[in-house]
C-alpha cells in the first residue's frame, strides 16, 4: 500500500532503538525524510546510517535530551519544518507507591506528559497552517489498564492522553490529526529491563521470567518494532484522516476490554 507520505518530513523521538526506531524505519520506507533524536550520539549515529543505506531518504540525527528545554530546543532548531512528530521518551522506573516522592512525580511529568506537549505546541502550528499534519504519540497499555509497579508511568501518561483527547478534535479541523499508539510488551530493551527485575525479585532465570509474561499474553509472544513501526506509519499515512484522538492498542491482547 502506498502510504502517501513520500517526501514528507518527520521528527521522532528516542528513535535509535525500540519502538522509536522501529517507526523511523517504517517511515523510512515509506519515503519520509527523518529527523531522529536520541540520548546517546554513537548508536543514534549508527542507527541513523543504516536508514540512509536501506531506504535513500534524508536523516539528520540530533544527541539531545529531549525531556529538558536545552535538548528540545537543539532539536527543534535542527528540525525545522516538520510534518509528522512522533513523541516518544523511555518511561520512568518501576516500583511501589510508597518509594516515589513529588520529585519522582516532576521527573514522570516532564518525560512523558509536558515533553510531548510542549513539541506539539512547537510544530503543531505550522503544520494547521499548511494544512495536513500527523502527531502519534508512544504512550503505554496502561493508560487503557494500570499496572501497579508502574504508578509513575500510569500517572504521566494519562496525564498526556486526556491532553490529547482534547487538543486532538480542536486541530483536527485544519487536517492535522493526532492519536495515541499503547504498546504492550514489545521486545525492547525496556522488557529486558523488566524481565531482570523479576527475574532477581522471584529468583529466576530472565527467560523463565520472559516466558512467564508471555504466558499472560494471548498472543504468547512479544510484539516485535517492526510491525509497531507499521502501525506507527499507518496513522502517518494520507489514509488515516478520519483517526482523531484515539488510543490504539498494540499488545498483542493483553488488556481485555471491550472499548
């Protein structure tokens, strides 16, 4: 299927692995001009590379913080006019209600609610202006199903999901639209990070404790980037238009709801 989106230009977040880069890649592919931003230089660079060898699009690559106002603003001077935003920033640690003091709160906050607000209200604009506009957001299944180790994360990102659902209609009308994608367990680095800290709490092995999670998934499997990178284009894509404000889930069936 052509997506429609050939020569467009994106700017996706934490995009030198996982998930962000598993939608820098489908964008990619679909002829999109990239504007990849990650943390840490050398694997950013590398990733960057790899996408200008396989699909012959244009990446400028950006080592920033993009949860603090120094990265956002080196990322969005590099950017420039933007077509397409994919937020997306690694969610904060687990634990009990009990650890997490205000300061653990601020941290969750910044990272995943005020970070991809603050990008929409930078790009968003231009993009009604011209007319035609796609913002995804990375958020998480536990918006749709809170998950008690990850109070913080649960917090911040319905936080950002009851922003979306508002913004979204008002910016819809200038032919920008803007949709949440859930994932579930995908096989990342964070699911490794997860797998280990039940793996040293239960005494396990991590691949008796990776079985055990796939276990609760009907699936029976991780997702994998590459098919949430393809979902991740779909709502990029000149058919997805009439898709405002929603939350898609990519779990593999893990939360079992009927809305």
């Amino acid at each position: 299927m052509d997506l429609g989106i050939k020569g467009k230009r994106a700017l996706v977040c934490a995009s030198s692995k996982g998930l962000g880069l598993g939608c820098a890649e489908a964008l990619a592919e679909a002829g999109v001009d990239l504007v990849m931003n990650a943390r840490t230089d050398g694997p950013l660079r590398e990733a960057a590379q790899t996408i200008r060898d396989r699909f012959g699009v244009d990446v400028v690559a950006v080592a920033a913080d993009i949860t603090t106002e120094e990265g956002r603003a080196k990322v969005l001077k590099a950017a420039g006019q933007v077509d397409i935003l994919v937020n997306n920033a690694g969610g904060p640690p687990p634990g009990m209600w009990t650890d997490w003091e205000r300061d653990d709160f601020i941290a969750a906050l910044d990272a995943n609610m005020l970070t991809p607000i603050a990008l929409i209200k930078a790009l968003v604009p231009t993009m009604m202006e011209r007319g035609w506009g796609r913002v995804v957001n990375i958020t998480s299944q536990s918006v749709k199903a809170p998950i008690a180790v990850l109070g913080l994360s649960n917090s911040a990102r319905a936080g950002l999901t009851g922003y979306v659902a508002g913004t979204s209609r008002q910016v819809a009308p200038s032919g920008v639209t803007m949709n949440n994608l859930l994932p579930g367990i995908h096989a990342t680095d964070r699911a490794v990070s997860l797998d280990t800290g039940v793996s040293k709490q239960q005494g396990i092995t991590i691949d008796d404790a990776r079985a055990a999670r796939e276990a609760t998934i009907p699936a029976r499997r991780y997702g994998t980037r590459e098919e949430f990178g393809a979902t991740c284009a779909f709502l990029c894509s000149k058919h997805a238009g009439f898709i405002v404000g929603q939350n898609i889930l990519l779990d593999g069936g893990g939360v079992n709801s009927t809305l």
